[in-house]
C-alpha cells in the first residue's frame, strides 16, 4: 500500500510501541499527523521523547492535547498512588494493574477522531498491544472494534456515507520482542523512547515498573542491548 | 425509581436541555455528579451558569474539565468562523451546520466514561435530542447506542462484568417545549441558563442563531415568557 497524499492520524506517547506504529504507517505511506497528550500524568518526560520522536519522523503536524485526569483519579499514573515495581509479569490473578488509567484509551481515540474529521483522514494509528498489556480492558481487540463502529457512526463522515474511518492496530497480535524487531528494521530509535512509568527526573527508567520489565525482557529475546540504556550508561 | 445511593454522572453544558436532564436524574433519585468542559467555546459563559444550576441542585460534585478545540478547529463554535444567524430552522437541504464541533460528544462522553469508571456509576446522562439536532450526527440515537456498547467494552466493569454501563437521553425523542414543560413542572429555573452560541460579554443571548432560535420557538409554543430574557429586560 502506498498513499502519499493519505492523511492518517498516529497516536504517539513517546513510548516505544507508538514510536514503532508511527515508523509503520510512514512506511505505509501515510501523511503522518501525529498527536499526544497531556494529561497529568507521572511520566510527562514522555511528551518531550514524543516531540523528538515526531521531529526525526518529519510528521506533517504534531498536536499536544492537554487535559487534567488527575481531576478524576483512578490510576497510578495520575494520583499518588504507587507505581507497582518487580511485580511478576505473567500473573494470571493480577487482574488489571493499578496502573490501568480509566478510558484512556476511548479518551485519545476520541480527540484523534476529532482531528481525523477535520483533516478529512479515514485512518488512526493506535499502539494497543492485546499479549503485554492483556490486563487493560481498552487494549483488546474488541473494544477497538468496537470503538470504531462508533466513530463511523459519530462523525460528518458517518452521516454522510462518503468515507469509512479505521483504527489500525498493527502491533496487537505482536509480542514486545517482535515489536523491536520489526522497529529496528524500520530504523527507529528506541534511545528517543520513554516506557517507564515512574523514571527519574533525568529520564532514567526505573527498570522495576511493568512497563520496564515488559522492555527489558523484549529487547533481552531479540538479543541486543537497549539504547536508552546505553545512553544514561546503564545495564539491562 | 429511586436511588439515593445510586451515582450518575451528568453532563452539564450550562444550556436549557441539560439543566432539564440534571432535574430529571435528581427526580429519579440518583446521586448527580455534574461535569461540564471548557473546550475553547466562544460561549464559555454558559460555564458560569453551568456553575450556578450545579449549586442550586446541590449536586455532590461539579467536575470542569478543560481543553482546547481550537488547536483542532473544524467548527464556528472553536474557530474564527462566524455563527450562521437567521438560518431557517427547518431546511432539509441545510445538512450538518458548521456550528456542528468534529466528535464533540464522543469526547464529551470519554470523560463522563472515566468519571463514572472512577465513581463506579453505571449511569451518564446527556441531554442529546434527535428532533431540534437532526443536523448533528453524534446526537442520533444509533450513535448513542454504538456509544453505550463501546463503553462496555472500554473498562474495568466491561472486563470484570459486574455491572453494565447505560447512557441515558431522556430528551431524545422531545421537542424544546416538551423539554421546556417538563423543567418548568420540576422546578428548572431557566433563567439560570444559556443557550446562545455567540452571547454579548454580559451573557444577553443574540436571539439570532440556530440555538436561539429553537429555544424561542419552544417558548413560543409552550406561550410562556423566557425567563431569560425577562432577566436581560428583552422580549422574545
């Protein structure tokens, strides 16, 4: 597939799932409009990764929402509460993890909805991942189907028929380790990246929250050391 | 029905329809949370009046959520674009009016959505109507019900399955003065509310553009005087 005048709206946390789903749809040939959010959360460092990311990837247009959710509370990532850390990955009774954000997911899809509409674009990129992240109700499958149901029946373009709107998923059957992989090949560079859910003033990750051991055991199968390690001289 | 511990939330705009759904929730005994958005209106008094309908309904609590349309455009309510006045209200051929904001529900709802996940409500209410916004695609009723299903798959209570999330319209098969009847029989000062898109700085409505317009024809019909113009010392 190859769309150059295609516009397609990518969401981008500066984290290294969405820094590999934006390299994707580039090489689909999309015009990349990329779009992040703030909205209180720890980890804001990743708004800053995300800018850095958008920049080398030459996006037509980076937009930075910013909101409060802090406001409304629920997650770790936005209250006082504590970043879990070392917690066993795999954990069949650990249900969804503290760090789940309520509808974070339908709230970002729902601005990137917004701007698809006015770009006129019919495509949204999404880093959802049903394997890594299995705990988070609006990573899975169906409710991305189901969320896009919706937005064809939201929207100008719903009413008037002229155009269907997608939200691609391509990383959600992948494993973390194949996400790299396929990152590499594409040539992006995960040292821009920024996973950790609680890093350190200087951008350091923690290397004990989910979402670092989910990292380190990626890039620990595919074999190679990882950049952003090496740039704060690091081990993983 | 009667819930006096049962917990809704309530999407509060500051206009006629909402301040009527907010008296119809508390009449059916739920615990109101109002939540209302700055969103870079032009009409952002009806925050202020958002405010004071809240107070006087004693809700538990009234949420503000703030952020900005206009970074994305795409309507004369966020935009330099000037709001149609004198438009005739009932023109098949007029389609979506550009006073129409790309998704503007859908995000509206996202945020209700996390609230309510947070507060563990089962209950939102909006005061969407299909007769007076056939224009508005995110106002009809299949859209609503998309909505209500993607919602039960977006959260913790989706995956958990101990309760189910329900989006309530009451007025969506009303017309203005049925709604404008019915707020009168609960107790709804109107005078308290803002309907107009394009108000003057001290909150006289202009009396000219689509929402003006149905609110005085509700009015009209149910002959009785707005109080809101009586409060401005106008006449309808």
């Amino acid at each position: 597939m190859n769309n150059p005048t295609k516009p397609a709206v990518v969401l981008l946390s500066g984290g290294l799932d969405s820094a590999t789903v934006l390299a994707m749809a580039k090489r689909q040939g999309y015009a990349v409009y990329a779009m992040s959010f703030n909205y209180g959360q720890r980890h804001v460092l990743e708004l800053e990764r995300a800018r850095d990311i958008a920049q080398k990837a030459e996006v037509l247009q980076h937009t930075v929402v910013s909101f409060d959710l802090r406001a409304i509370g629920g997650s770790a990532l936005t209250s006082a509460m504590e970043v879990p850390k070392d917690r066993p990955l795999d954990d069949p009774l650990g249900g969804i993890p503290v760090t789940y954000v309520p509808a974070r997911n339908t709230i970002f899809l729902s601005f990137a909805l917004a701007w698809a509409e006015v770009l006129g674009a019919q495509d949204i990129f999404i880093g959802v991942n049903a394997l890594d992240y299995s705990g988070y109700p609006d990573c899975r499958p169906e409710y991305i189907r189901s969320y896009e149901a919706m937005a064809n029946l939201a929207t100008r373009a719903g009413v008037e028929g002229h155009h269907r709107l997608q939200i691609h998923t391509p990383l959600m059957q992948m494993n973390k380790a194949g996400i790299i992989r396929e990152g590499m090949r594409l040539g992006v560079d995960y040292g821009q990246t920024s996973s950790c859910y609680d890093p350190a003033p200087d951008g350091r990750p923690c290397g004990h929250c989910d979402s670092c051991q989910l990292r380190a055991r990626g890039f620990g199968e595919v074999g190679v050391p990882d950049p952003l390690y090496q740039r704060y001289g690091m081990t993983s």
